[in-house]
C-alpha cells in the first residue's frame, strides 16, 4: 500500500506522539513517586497555605455572630519542598465574634500529599473579622507513611475581600515543625 505526502506526514506526527508520550509515563512511573517517598523523620518549614471557601453565619444582635465555615485550600512550601510542598486541604470550623474579634477554637484540617498520604491537624485562631489572625496548629496524626505524625506550629492569617456572597478567601503564613516514628 502507498501512502499518501499527507498520510505519511500524519503517521510520522502520531509515531512521535506515542513516543512522547511513552517516555513521559516511564519518567513519571521511574521519578515521581520516589521523589514523593522521601520524607525526613523530622523537620521544620514554612509554607503559604491558600484558601476559600463558604460560611453560615447566625447573628445575635448588633455585636455578635456564631460562624460555621468549610475552606479549602492549597499549600506551597517555601523551599519548593518538604512534607506541605503541594498538598491540598480541607477544614472545618467555627467561631464566634464579639464586635468583630473572634476567637476560632475548633478548627480541624484533613492535608492530602501529591502521594495520597494524609496528615490532620486542629488549630487555634483570633483576629479581626475580615483582617488579620495569628493562631497555632497541631498535628494530630496520618495515613500511610505519615502514621503516629506529631507537630506543631504557628500561623498569621490574612482575609482578603470576597470574590462572591456567602464564600471568603485569603491566605496563611505558617511555620511549622513535626517529628515521625
């Protein structure tokens, strides 16, 4: 059988294609999930954790509010590394404001790793409705290779204006420490 210019054109161009291809997957089989695998037992680091997410809010009055929320968010080590470099999160929590300060008391994370292992922790925050807050985390154990994952740390978290009615979003500066079995 012959081929045409431009049959011949197209099957050099899918020849390719799967060649490509093919070495992508034996790249990503070979080297990312050992570069996933390698967790020091122990280590400290910061991260910037960003988020959004939705709240139900019951007013009591003109000074006070009870908030539940759901957020979630991801999170970027600093060093481009390390057990938070590219996780996503979810949390959820309340707290309660008294003209717009709060106290957040009951917050709790599930943190999932590109490897699908998962660390949770709780955490403690106050601040200003809408500003700033400075809280601390706990971690409180893991699946996988993060079993029996202890830690803690602190954070400052900024509020950003809302995208959109009902929902909030902003970010976190955090430095944390945590220790492996």
């Amino acid at each position: 059988m012959v081929l045409t210019k431009e049959q011949r054109i197209a099957v050099s161009i899918l020849n390719k294609t799967v060649l490509v291809l093919t070495l992508s997957i034996v790249l990503l089989a070979g080297f990312g999930p050992e570069a996933q695998a390698q967790i020091p037992k122990e280590g400290t680091y910061s991260v910037t954790n960003t988020f959004s997410g939705t709240y139900k809010a019951l007013r009591m009055g003109q000074e006070r509010v009870q908030i539940t929320y759901e957020a979630i968010g991801v999170s970027l080590s600093d060093t481009g590394e390390g057990l938070s470099h590219n996780t996503s999160w979810r949390c959820i929590g309340a707290l309660h404001a008294v003209k717009g300060e709060y106290n957040d008391d009951s917050g709790f994370c599930a943190v999932i790793r590109p490897d699908g292992d998962q660390y949770f922790l709780t955490y403690k925050v106050a601040g200003k409705l809408g500003g700033v807050g400075k809280g601390t985390e706990t971690l409180v154990g893991g699946t996988g290779k993060l079993v029996g994952i202890q830690g803690s740390g602190e954070f400052t978290r900024f509020s950003l204006r809302s995208a959109a009615e009902g929902t909030f979003q902003g970010y976190e500066k955090a430095k944390l420490q945590y220790k492996l079995p």
